[in-house]
C-alpha cells in the first residue's frame, strides 16, 4: 500500500531482500509526479493501482532516477510523459540496441552492470515489455510545476551512477535519493571513492531538505543524513589512498576510542576497495 510520507509525497516502499525499489509519488494541484518505474510491468501496476485510489490528479509524468534495470523495467507500461537525462537515455539505448541485436550478453563482454540491466530486460522485453525512452530529455537539471508544488530533477552523478538525479520537492523539503549514495557495483570491488562522495555531498546538502528518501532503505531525517554524510567524508578521507583493511580498521577504532561499528566496517572497506579497482 502506498505511504503518505508529507502533505504531497506518497510512495511504495521498497521490498527488504528483492531488488524492488521504492516508487514515488509526488502530488500538484494540477498533475503528479512518478518517481521511477519500477523493476517489472507488475509492480508498476501494482504501484498505479493503489495511485488511482487517491483524490488526487493523476499521474501525467515519470521521470528516473537511474538506468539500472529495477528502476525502469515498468515505466513503458505506465503510458506517461517520461523525464530522463542525457545519459539515461543514451544507457537505455544501448540497452536497446544490445537486446535487439539478439547477441549472447555475457559479463565479461558488457561489465556487470550493464550485463545485469540488458539480462533483467531481455528477459522482461521477451515477454512483451518495451524498453523506456524519454519524452523530455535534459542536460543537468530541470524545474517542473505540478501546480503549487515545484520540483528540481538534477543530475548530480556519483559512484552508483553517473546518470543518478534526485528529485527536490521544494515545498515540502523532501528529496528523493534512488541508489544516488550507493556504492559503486560495476568494479570487482564494490566501492566508494572519496573524490566523487564529495561533491557528490554537496550536491545534495545545497537543498533545504527535511526528509530523504533513498530507493532500499528508510527514510533519513535532516540530522541522520547529515550525521551518514559525515561519515562518509571522514571514513573516505581517513582511508585516503590506503588498502590494507584490517589495519584501518583498527587504526580507525583506536581512534575512536572504542571497536569499530558494523556501518563503519562497511565504508572502510568500501573506500578500500575504491582504492584496489584503481590498481
């Protein structure tokens, strides 16, 4: 069922231990807002029918927040106005192209993101499914009036993706996040790089936000993504080009003045394996 997560904002939360993200919702006195399409033709169905029991206008646009496959697989079905970036639309093309070509898609062939998008559509799009293509395609950022509610799509990047944006309601200072903060999947070694973490940050923290939402986990208040943030900048900035993790590890406990928590452990060596998929 949908959430109502402000006076304009309603989403269907993300499933713990699937790769189904988070769908949103954004409400205007004239039209609504999707944020993302989910990762089949069902889940959008599913997300469009609980939609359609709100007093509310109905959904006219769409628009992603990256190109992997469990964001986009369901936005053809939903029949609206699709908002994407440059570089989203060029990914889905190629996408296109590859499962068009009907050619053996391997790993090695097309790295593991782009192998794990085109396998998850191929086999969607065998079914009937039709790859998403943009209605309105943008550069950097884009200002959309829904009617007394206004939203900010920018394109700010970052390890997951370079195509990630965030969707800014700026009435309701609340932002919607996709995998925008994740790590980066494509390397051998899953990883953040603090050179990107960074401006990526700021980015982000240029916006009055209240709420964030990212597509697989709860919902961040102001203070507990400002309190991940930093972090984020401290753990990358201590790792800085190092790659032995236990000593990190321990070196970062000590301190601390206390072990290591769990959270920390992961960005350590997240951050260290930045810095071995550089060598």
């Amino acid at each position: 069922m949908l959430e109502k997560l402000t006076d304009r904002v309603y989403v269907l939360p993300y499933e713990e231990g699937i790769t189904k993200p988070a769908l949103g919702l954004i409400v205007g006195n004239k039209y609504s807002l999707v944020v993302d399409g989910g990762h089949s033709e069902n889940h959008a169905k599913e997300f469009l029918s609980e939609v359609y029991k709100l007093n509310a206008p109905s959904p006219k646009y769409l628009t992603i927040t990256h190109w992997h496959w469990d964001h986009v697989a369901g936005g053809d079905t939903m029949n609206l106005t699709n908002i994407i970036n440059q570089k989203t639309q060029k990914n889905l093309k190629d996408v296109d192209d590859l499962i068009n070509k009907n050619e053996e898609l391997t790993v090695d062939k097309l790295g593991k993101v782009m192998y794990n998008t085109a396998s998850n559509l191929k086999e969607q799009v065998e079914d009937g499914l039709k790859i998403l293509n943009g209605d309105i395609i943008f550069k950097e950022q884009v200002e959309l009036n829904l009617g007394e509610v206004s939203c900010i799509i920018e394109n700010v990047g970052g390890d997951h993706s370079t195509d990630s944006n965030i969707i800014y309601v700026e009435d309701e200072k609340f932002m919607f996040l996709g995998d925008g903060i994740y790590r980066d999947l494509s390397k051998e070694h899953k990883c953040y790089h603090i050179e990107v973490m960074k401006p990526l940050i700021e980015k982000i923290m240029k916006y009055d936000t209240e709420y964030y939402l990212t597509a697989h986990k709860p919902i961040y208040t102001k203070e507990a993504m400002k309190a991940h943030f930093d972090s984020l900048i401290e753990i990358g900035e201590f790792v800085d080009s190092r790659t032995d993790l236990r000593n990190l590890t321990l070196e970062y406990g000590e301190k601390k003045g206390r072990q290591t928590t769990a959270e920390e452990r992961f960005l350590i060596g997240s951050f260290v394996n930045g810095n071995k998929n550089k060598k």
